[in-house]
C-alpha cells in the first residue's frame, strides 16, 4: 500500500469572488494533533493515544517506510501510523526525508492534524479530545458576536473537522445553542452546509 497525503496546510479554494458574496470569512483550524481512541494491548481497554512527534524510519535494502508513532496516554504502548510503505528513496522529498530523521515537531503536527492521514490508517480520531480556534480570513470578525450584525459568514473548514454546524455558528456568533434554535426558527439565521465549510446567514 502507498498513497500521498493532502497537505493539511493547503487551503482549498474559497468560492470565487467570495469577499464580494460575504461579509465576514473565518477559519476553523484544529491547535493541536488529533488524538486515536484504540484498543490497547497493555491497558487492555479502549484509552487514547497521543501523538509522540517522533518518527519512524526503516530502510531496508532499496525500500522505505516511515512510521508517524503514536502512545498510549497511560502506558506509552505505541502505535505506528503509516506515512510511506516501501518507497524507493527517490519516490520521498529529501527535505521531508530529513525532517523524519530529525523528528521535525512541525511535520509531525502536519500529518497529526491530517483527517485523510488516519483514514488511510484506519485510525478514529477522538473528536471529543479536539481542540481548535478560529482564524479571521476576512472581514471585521468582531462584528459578527454583537447583535446588530447582518450578512454573511463563511467558515472555512479547510481540515474537515467533525464539529456540528450549529456548534460553530453559535462559537462564532457567541450565542447559546437554544439562541441560535430560536433564531433558526425564525428564521433569522439561515446555516446551510457547503461540502466541509459552513454558511451562516443573518438576516433582520
Ligand atoms: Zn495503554
């Protein structure tokens, strides 16, 4: 098995002209590694496992493979959460190759905050664990917490995180989830989903 990784750091595109069609642009980027809920042999029970920022590297004749290793938050059990299976070294970047050797914190933030990554590891994520903020891309972002805000909000999910819609819209506008259920009813907020990302409408 290989395959390439999405580079997580890689926005995709907002819709185009989207700082005409909206008012306020926001990013939701997780802060740290995602963390796995998995069996462990050693505690013998489901627990989490960290990301350790550490790699691994085998090179076994003309083949490579890179590890990305994970612990257990009890008893450091690891797991190994495959980057590349038996790669000849001219199929790895040689500068992504060094940093595995020198177990660069950034890069294994990188493939940690990568949904595509532990999908391809068959790895669930412990969304409970996760921790994110947002990030102003455009607009007044102060704006959209007062009352008196009308438009448009767009969030950029570019991560895909698995936080529900009307979490991130009443985060945003800092209001109670029953607020926003009031408002939805009547209908003064409109939310509505495109692919990951998330619009929120607010009307008079
Ligand atoms: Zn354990």
């Amino acid at each position: 098995m290989s395959y390439e990784i999405r580079n997580p750091l890689e926005h995709s595109p907002t819709p185009a002209n989207s700082r005409d069609t909206f008012d306020v642009i926001i990013s939701i980027v997780p802060t740290n590694s995602f963390q796995i809920i998995r069996n462990c042999a050693t505690c013998n029970r489901k627990t989490r496992f960290q990301n350790s920022n550490r790699f691994r590297v085998n090179a076994n004749g003309n083949k490579i493979d890179v590890w990305l290793i994970y612990s257990c938050e009890h008893c450091k059990h690891t797991l190994n959460l495959s980057i590349y299976e038996r790669k000849s070294p001219s199929q790895i970047e040689p500068s992504e190759y060094q940093k595995f050797l020198q177990n660069d914190e950034t890069l294994a933030e990188k493939y940690g905050s990568s949904k595509n990554f532990f999908s391809q590891n068959k790895a669930e994520i412990d969304w409970e664990t996760l921790s994110y903020r947002y990030t102003k891309e455009f607009g007044q972002a102060s704006k959209t917490t007062q009352t008196s805000f009308v438009g448009h909000i767009y969030i950029q999910n570019d991560y895909d995180l698995n936080i529900r819609t009307d979490k991130m819209a009443s985060e945003i506008l800092q209001i109670s989830r029953s607020q926003l259920k009031k408002l939805i009813k009547d209908q003064k907020i409109v939310l509505t989903k495109q692919h990951r990302n998330v619009i929120i409408e607010v009307n008079e």
